[in-house]
C-alpha cells in the first residue's frame, strides 16, 4: 500500500509541463541535423534551424529573417523555390520528398531531399510555407560514380564479345580452333552474366567516403583481376591503412575521424585514374585495384601527394599518416583476391612498424617507403 501512495503522490509532478512550446521549437532548431525553415507569403525566411545558418554561412540563425533564397542561391534555384512555394501558399497541396539540385553564387551543386508543406494558424489562415531538407550530395556524386564504371565495365565487354565474334569468324574452316573460339565465347557469356550480377547490385559504395566498399571491391576487383590474368595485362593490389585512426578518434572526436578518413579518400582519388578500383573495406583500412606494376611509382605518387598535403594544408593537430603494402602481379599465376589482399595487407603491417610513433603536432616529414612484394 505504501508503495501504490507513493506512485500515486508522484503523478501530478509527472504531469506538471516541464518545457513551453517556444522551448521545444528552439531546441529542434538548434540541434536537428536538417535543414528547417519558415517563410512568410512572400517567400521571406522567418525563422530558420541552425544548421541552415551554417549551411548559409551564418553565424546566427537570426541573420537569415527577411532574406530569400535569392540572397543565398543562384537566380535558377532560388527562381524554382520560389515558384514551388507560391504554388503550395495557392493551392495549399505540399510538396513531399522532392529531389533538388541547389546552385550557389560559386557555380557549386549540391542536392537535397525536401519536402515543403503549407504554414497555417489555428484560424486556418496560410502564413507562409515551412520545409526540410535532408542533404543527398554524397550519394548523388557515388550514384553517378557507379553508373559511369557500369558503362566503362558495359563497353569493355562489348568490345571483348566483338573481338571474340572476329576471332570465331576467322577460325570456322578450322574445326579444333572454332572449338576453342566458341569454348571462349561461353566464358565472356558467364563473365557477362556475373558483370550484370556486380551491376544490379546496389550496395557497393561507403556512405561516408563515397569510394567502394569491401563488397564492391571484392567484386569488381575479381572481375579485372581475371580479365588480366587472362590478356597477360600487369596490375597490382595496394593496402593502405590510415594511421592512429583511434587516437585521433579519442584525442579530437569522431567527427575529425571521419574528416581524416574523407581527407585518405580524397587523395587516394587524386593519386589515381578513374580505370582503377578504389575502396574502403571499413574502419582505417583501404584498397586500390591499380591497371599497372611499378610499385615503386605507385608508392612515391601517394607519399609525394600526401607530403604536398601536409605541407599546404591548414593545421589539424596531427599529421596524415598512412601505412601501406603493394602486391604487384607477373601474371605467373593467377591468385584470389581475398589472397592478394592478405598478402599486401601483411607488408602493411611490416610498413606500419617499421615507423616511429607520431608526435601529436602538424608533421612536415614523408611517409616511409612502403611494403612492396612480387608474385
């Protein structure tokens, strides 16, 4: 019995309203990731979330009342929002899940998801519009990535079937040799059909890098490693670790992780042609398919690029550092890539120990040469 009177003597204090509504609101504001606005009939911003401002550049929130998206945007978006939302204050029909593409003053693009609905008071009057939009920019840029290498790996195909119909028009007086010509042609069939199998699939990129990730890898890797075994073509398989990723993790946040990770990824890129494979397999761990076999010119290319960095670069607290092994193939025999990828990650690893401890401070010195084997 005692136990039920306390319960009961607690309700009141449960049902007391702890927040007002204009605390709520401000809140949600403050801290929602998305970007949340209120414009008045003509289009004006009345109230707008923090992380809006920052996208605006905006030190304050506040900053942004009776400005438009003509006072941020380009002329060709800002016309578009603004078309959108007269049509919704009009017809009171909201716009749900709308994919953008924003302009800025700059000339750079970026996309988002929105949605806009009508801004209406308990009378039924419309003030305005009120909206949301989630960032997509990343996914859009991995989307088109996939789609370009779709067709690149699509034309590649072509060319290898038309070369392998020429093959078998030649060799038809010849009974052994059309053998081997349509004993070929079943393979690129199959080849074909697991290329199609590697193209529907459409989880094969790192949300937060935007390279490929272990799935993609594997298999896209697979396919080229076969296709150069098979043209006698020189490629090698490069591991590459970020260094210290959980220290910099625990020492600056986890936000500065993931900028050290899409700052790897970025070079990464720089340092390679759009024909090689790259990926983050996850955590500080990456991997390149590469369409050649100097190891030596494939290391010196990343250190230079990540000295140039360093040196260029704002001060972060800590240097870049990275860690790598390089496999290079002599097509003498043909090896799974899981096997090449373990290989190269055990010469990253004698890489990795052969150097000293960074010191926590901005490091102008290069990378030591990394772990380099032949097969």
């Amino acid at each position: 019995m005692a136990l039920k009177k306390a319960q009961i003597e607690r309700v009141p204090e449960m049902n007391t309203p702890l927040h007002t509504n204009e605390d709520l609101v401000r809140a949600f504001l403050e801290h929602v990731p998305a970007s949340v606005y209120f414009k008045d009939r003509e289009s004006r911003f009345v109230r707008i979330s923090r992380s809006q401002a920052e996208k605006f550049g905006l030190a304050d929130p506040d900053l942004a009342i009776g400005k438009t998206d003509f006072d941020m945007f380009s002329d060709e978006h800002a016309k578009q929002a603004f078309d959108d939302e007269q049509e919704i204050i009009r017809s009171g029909v909201p716009i749900l899940n709308k994919e953008e593409k924003e302009t800025w003053p700059d000339g750079t693009e970026t996309w988002v998801l929105t949605t806009k609905l009508p801004w209406i008071d308990a009378t039924g009057r419309v003030l305005g519009t009120m909206g949301i939009s989630q960032d997509m920019t990343q996914r859009r840029r991995a989307e088109q990535e996939l789609q370009n290498y779709k067709e690149h790996l699509e034309l590649l195909v072509a060319q290898r079937t038309a070369e392998l119909v020429r093959v078998n028009l030649q060799l038809e007086r010849d009974i052994a040799a059309r053998k081997i010509a349509e004993q070929a042609l079943a393979e690129k069939a199959a080849e074909l059909a697991r290329s199609n199998q590697i193209l529907e699939n459409i989880s094969l990129t790192d949300d937060l890098t935007g390279l490929y990730n272990r799935k993609g890898f594997l298999a896209l890797a697979a396919h080229r490693v076969k296709l150069a075994n098979r043209n006698r073509e020189p490629f090698s398989i490069a591991f590459i670790d970020l260094d210290d990723l959980k220290e910099i993790n625990d020492s600056f946040g986890h936000l500065e992780g993931d900028r050290a990770l899409r700052d790897t990824a970025s070079l990464l890129r720089e340092c390679f042609r759009e024909s090689d494979i790259l990926a983050r397999l996850g955590g500080d761990e990456f991997a390149i398919f590469v369409a050649e076999a100097d190891e030596g010119q494939i290391a010196r290319r990343i250190e230079e690029r990540l000295s140039e960095r360093e040196r260029n670069s704002p001060p972060r607290g800590y240097p870049l550092s990275l860690s790598m092994g390089i496999v290079v193939s002599d097509n003498s025999q043909e090896e799974e890539v899981e096997t090449l990828l373990k290989r190269a990650d055990g010469l990253m690893y004698q890489h990795k120990k052969g150097k000293s401890k960074p010191v926590r401070k901005r490091s102008m010195g290069r990378v030591p040469r990394a772990g380099t084997a032949r097969r």
